[in-house]
C-alpha cells in the first residue's frame, strides 16, 4: 500500500475513535443505510491525457430517490429536534436569556451532527471535549456575570476544514496535512469565541478547495441529504449538508468561485459571500495563498434571513480589522441596514424624508432579473422559480425589470485564466508531498500535459488589467439602468440562477460549472455582493403535471446556443422526477448587499422573500448581489 494511503487511512480511523459511541447511532437495526462513503473514497484521479466528460454509464443512469433530510426527526429525541430547528436569532436570544442552556443546546447539535455525518459523510474532525467544556465555560460566565459573553453566546458552530483551533489538526483535504497540528487559532476562531460561540465541528471539502463537488482522498465523498445520489455542492459541501440537516445552526464556509452559494443552493440554505476585507480570512489555511487578483471570501451558512444579520453583526462587533491587516475598518452599520439611503434618488439627502424607504410601508425597489446569461439556457424549474419571484415582488409593489448579460464568456474566460494562471503548481507541489494523485479539479483542462501555460508575472498583470476593464464596463452598465427603472437611480438588485441547474449527480457538477455559465464567476469576476437561498423542488425538471411537463418537452426540443446545452438536454432526461434544487442568486455593487454598508440589501432581501412567503426550512430563492459599497463614515 502506498504511504499516502496508509496515512490517509489511519488519520480516518483516528476521525472514527474521537467520536464518543454514545452520540452514535444504529442504522442498521433501524433499517436505514448509512453512507457509504464514511468508510471509501471514491474520488477520480485527473487523466492528464484526456478532457473530463461524464462517464457514459453515469450519463444513461436513473437516479433513484435516497432523502435522509427527515432521518433525524424520526430517530432523535423530539426535544433535541426543536432545538435544532429553532432558527438562529431564536436561539442566541433563548441562550442569552437562560431559556436554555449552552450545554443542553450543544448536545442537542453534537448528536444531530453525528447523525448526519453517518447519514452523508460530512465530518472531518470532532472534538467533542472541548466542545462539551466550552459549552460549559458558557453557562458558568453568564451564571456568574448576569451577562452573555457576546452576541453569539453559547451558540455551536461548525466550520470548514480551512479554520484553524489551537493544538487540533487541520488537513484542508491534502494527506500532506493529516499530521499538522495548529499553533494558534484562525483570527475568525478567535473572533467567534470573543463573540461566544462555541465551536462544533470541522467539515469536508475537496482537494484542492477548486471543484463544485466534496470528495478528497482522507475523508471520501459528502453526499446531499436531498438525495443521496446528487452533488451537495462544493468547495463548502461538507457545511451544506450539515446544516442542510440541521446538524449545526449556523456553518462557516469560504466563497471564490460560489463556494458557499453553490452549497447553500444544494442544500436549502441562507448563504453569503460578504465583500472582500470585511470577515478575518488571516491564519486560515487555503490553496492559492498569494493571490490576490480574485479574492476568497469567508461566509456564512445558516436557514434563515435573520441567521445571516446575527453572524455579520456579531463579527463585526468585534473589531476583527484589529486582527487582520488587510480588513476595512467599518462597524455594522445599522443606519444603512434601516435603509436609509436604498430608495431615494440619486442625489437626494437625508433630510428627504419623503424618499426614505420604510420595508412594506412606502418607497419602492427595482429589482433586475437575468433569465439567460447568454450562453445557457436555465433548466426550467429555474426559470419556474425567477416567474414566481417576479409575480411576488411585482405584487409586493416593486418594479421589475429585464437584465441584459454583458459579455458573461468574456468575464468566464478571464476568471479561468486567473485560476489557472499558475499552471497548476499549487496543487501538483500540494499533492507531490504526500504523493497522492491529483484529483479533477475546474482547471484541470489548462493544465494538461506540455500545454499547461507557464504564464509570467507579466502575463498575470495583462490578465489584472482585463478584468479591471471588464469590472468598470460592468459598472457603467448597471448605472445605465437607471434610464429605464423609474426609480430615478440603477437597479437595486440583479435576481440570477446559482446554478443553470437544479443539484446533480456526482461527477456531473465539475463538468457543468467548467463548460457552463458558472453563475456564481460572473459576480466574482466584478466583485459583487451575493446572498444566496435555495429552494426544494419535488419535480425539479419541471417533470410534474400540466404546464411544468409542457416547460421540459419545450426545453428538450428547444435549440442550445453554447456548447453545454445538449449535456443539459442530456441531463434533464436523467433528472426526470428527481427530487432537487433550484436557487436565485441576486448580486448588488460590492459592498451593499452587506447589512453594514448603504445601501443594505439584506433588508429588501428580507422583503423579498417576505413577499415570496419562503417560511419553510426546506424553501429557498437562491443568491443575492448588490451594488459597490461605499464607506458610510
């Protein structure tokens, strides 16, 4: 056996002893299956002779439906299930209050989160006693204090095998790093214990953080608990699942390419990537560290609106540009999450009461939807979804407009380039140290063989300088929108797919996002805000009855315009009646989607799905995208 192998196996089983055999429990005397990748990977290794295209067996194959979303409502004490779907603001407030104690609240996460992690293989860490004695600390400060220690008091959150905790292992999906025990904890750890938290669990990504799948040679595959046969979404799939099972109240996943919205998406949850130098990225660990053309992003994954406002609050509060060099000094700022500058005309003052916006009272947005990105066409319960969206705001009150991409495979070329702009070298030196292969990742098809690109510091300031052009014509085409919204300023929001699809099998999502639009590179490529919701379709493929059968014949007749629309022909015979996931995306000018900077569209994201009634846990709309934040202060 290769040494990589057997390194990687004995770390495993150092993951299975950890984990106290009290929070476990018996599937297999209850009937159900667990996963079966806790034990085996079954990742695939890059062929560099050959492009990647789905396998034919997996192109002819009917998946059948395998949900374990509702396992734990039927194997778990019921009052352990209503703590765990109680939505986040809920529980901070009832931990903050003594309603309920951190410890109960813990427990309550740790058994739902190892059920999970048996149900869908999302875990790569748990330390079970530090959890339980922080836990502890939290219910012994507010006893002797009278007061929370901050904001999120008591309150467990997981995080993505990129965050580091004092003296515990932190892999990052590389069998280099099984053995790497942190010195020091990341500066988000020691954020969230300032702010209270109480840290959960770790969990799974992809080698190399760059695929839209979660499978690695330590800890195997994460599967979607929506169906166990489909993608969870990557490079945050390990977090998607979890708390798409309500294994942790509140996840924190990293974003450069929709690596939270994707997951977020696939797993019916609330997700944001915040502008960049805004949450403390310093002393976690990533690949591509020194590049800065294209930022990662630190986000928040959690089932609600509220969860979203609880977390940017609580960090911010903190002062985290203390900590990390490169972060904004700028607080939450609550004036511009009241809206007091979204829905006034350019120009107008504060003093303009007549133009504040007050959420469902008075003063009216103008939301943006892209149906098409120009390239491919949506699946149509997509499609389905961004109709229900506009029927909602336009009753609601707001305006609704067309949005026209602007040269989408231009930005896509370019962002791939800036990807791919080392060749490969990360990731080969990443792999050559332990000797593990190479997996599949989404610059596998630049670096192939002796045509990989061997591009100088030169060549990557061109590459800078195309994208900072692009970024400024993207700009000057959403300010020329305020010529037809009739708000007197551009639109306020551009409502898009997270995915041209709905969640997919496994080995199929790379491949669609490397030769598809990649809904989530667009905003990345020009550096807008994003929030992301998802929302749960029984007839994803618009298979169902009357006009949603009629919506996937005309799809499958219709002509493609790109070169991935007969793979998605293809592929929606395949989905046909599949259980499944459809998400928006809206993007805003970077900075205002933030609930810290004017103007602040977490709040008409909140009249929005207000509008849209989106109340259930399993509902979702998708991301949200504002416009460039400017500095309030």
């Amino acid at each position: 056996m290769s040494d990589w192998k057997e390194r990687s196996l004995k770390h495993l089983a150092k993951r299975d002893a950890a984990v106290p055999k009290e929070y476990l429990v018996d599937l297999a005397s209850l009937g159900i299956e667990p996963c079966p990748f806790t034990k085996e990977a079954l990742p695939r290794p890059l062929d560099p002779k050959l492009p990647f295209k789905p396998d034919k067996d997996v192109s002819a194959s009917i998946y059948p439906t395998d949900s374990v979303v509702d396992v734990p409502r039927k194997v778990l004490d019921m009052q352990d299930v209503a703590i765990t779907e109680t939505p986040l603001e809920q529980l901070v407030e009832h931990l903050a209050t003594k309603k309920l104690t951190s410890l109960r609240c813990t427990e309550a996460f740790l058994r739902r989160a190892l059920l999970a992690h048996q149900l869908v293989n999302c875990c790569t860490e748990t330390f079970v006693d530090y959890t339980i004695s922080r836990a502890k600390e939290c219910d012994e400060y507010l006893e002797k204090q009278g007061k929370p220690i901050g904001p999120l008091h008591g309150l467990p959150v997981s995080l993505k095998d990129q965050f580091h905790i004092a003296k515990l292992t932190t892999s990052m999906g590389y069998v280099k790093d099984v053995d790497f025990i942190a010195e020091e904890d990341s500066v988000i750890t020691t954020v969230l214990l300032r702010a209270g938290a109480v840290p959960l669990i770790r969990t799974n990504i992809p080698q190399s953080l760059m695929r839209c799948e979660t499978d690695n040679y330590i800890f195997g595959r994460t599967v979607n608990p929506y169906n166990r046969a489909f993608t969870p979404g990557g490079s945050s799939g390990g977090e998607g699942a979890l708390v798409g099972m309500h294994g942790s109240p509140l996840g924190l996943g990293t974003d450069i390419g929709g690596s939270v919205r994707v997951p977020s998406a696939f797993n019916g949850l609330w997700g944001m990537r915040p502008s960049m130098h805004r949450i403390p990225y310093e002393g976690s660990a990533n690949s591509f560290l020194g590049q800065h053309t294209v930022y990662s992003v630190i986000g928040p994954m959690t089932h609600s609106h509220g969860g979203l406002v609880a977390f940017m609050r609580a960090v911010l509060g903190q002062r985290p540009w203390e900590l990390d060099p490169i972060l904004v000094p700028m607080a939450f700022n609550e004036e511009a999450f009241a809206l007091k500058d979204l829905g006034r005309k350019s120009g107008s003052t504060h003093d303009d009461e007549k133009q504040a916006l007050q959420p469902g009272k008075k003063g009216q947005l103008c939301f943006a939807i892209e149906w098409d990105d120009g390239i491919v066409h949506p699946h149509p319960p997509i499609t389905r979804a961004l109709r229900e969206v506009r029927e909602k705001l336009i009753a609601a009150g707001h305006k609704v407009v067309d949005w026209v991409p602007l040269d989408h495979a231009r930005a896509y070329d370019i962002i791939d380039r800036i990807y791919a702009a080392d060749g490969g070298e990360d990731i080969r030196r990443s792999c050559a140290e332990s000797g593990e292969p190479v997996m599949y990742n989404l610059m596998a098809e630049r670096y192939q063989g002796a045509d990989r690109p061997n591009v100088s510091v030169f060549d990557c300031w061109q590459v800078a300088k195309e994208r900072d052009a692009y970024r400024k014509a993207y700009l000057d085409h959403w300010n020329a929108t305020a010529a037809s919204t009739g708000t007197g300023r551009p639109v306020d929001a551009v409502l898009a797919p997270v995915s041209n699809c709905a969640a997919c099998p496994h080995d199929t999502n790379d491949y669609v996002v490397r030769v598809s639009s990649g809904q989530t590179r667009i905003h990345d490529a020009v550096e807008l805000d994003r929030s992301a919701r998802r929302r749960h379709a029984h007839h994803p493929c618009g298979c169902g009855q009357g006009q949603g059968s009629q919506a996937r014949r005309a799809f499958l007749r219709g002509q493609g315009r790109g070169v991935l629309d007969p793979i998605r022909r293809e592929q929606m015979a395949r989905l046909a009646r599949q259980p499944g996931s459809r998400g928006q995306e809206a993007a805003g000018r970077r900075g205002e989607i933030d609930p810290f900077t004017p103007p602040a569209l977490l709040t008409p994201f909140s009249m929005l799905t207000n509008a849209l009634h989106l109340q259930s846990p399993a509902a979702g709309l998708g991301q949200s995208h504002r416009r460039r934040w400017r500095n309030p202060l």
